[in-house]
C-alpha cells in the first residue's frame, strides 16, 4: 500500500510535491508545473492550502523502521 509522504530528496521547498509524485507515479516537474499554475490562478488558496499540508503530511521514513541511522542496536 503506497502512503502519502512529503519526500526527502526530491524536494525543492518543502517536499510536498516530490511526495504527491510518488504518490501517483507521475514526474515530480510535472506536479511542480501543475502547482504552480494553480497558485497563480487560485488568488492565494492554493497556497494556504500548500503550507497547511506541509505541516499535516508527515516526512517519508528514513528507513523502514524509521530510525536515523542505520547503527541503530537492536
């Protein structure tokens, strides 16, 4: 099952849009495009809406126990 993640490495501002392309499996640029072009068009709800699900969807697990390292004892 694929779950919503703001991504780690393919971010730009907050990762959000590198995770909703990994979500769907489309190209993170086209996300990007589409995000954009809706805030340009949405008089600045786009944006709320941006900055408030950057603080709701959480950030992809480093690993899969999410633990920082991989030194972690068990």
């Amino acid at each position: 099952m694929n779950k919503l993640f703001r991504s780690r490495t393919d971010k730009k501002l907050t990762g959000l849009c590198g995770g909703i392309a990994n979500y769907l499996g489309v190209d993170s640029t086209v996300v990007r495009l589409i995000a954009v072009v809706c805030a340009l068009f949405s008089f600045g709800a786009f944006t709320a809406i941006y900055l408030i699900a950057s603080f709701l969807v959480p950030k992809e697990p480093v690993n899969a126990y999410d633990y920082p390292n991989s030194y972690h004892s068990y």
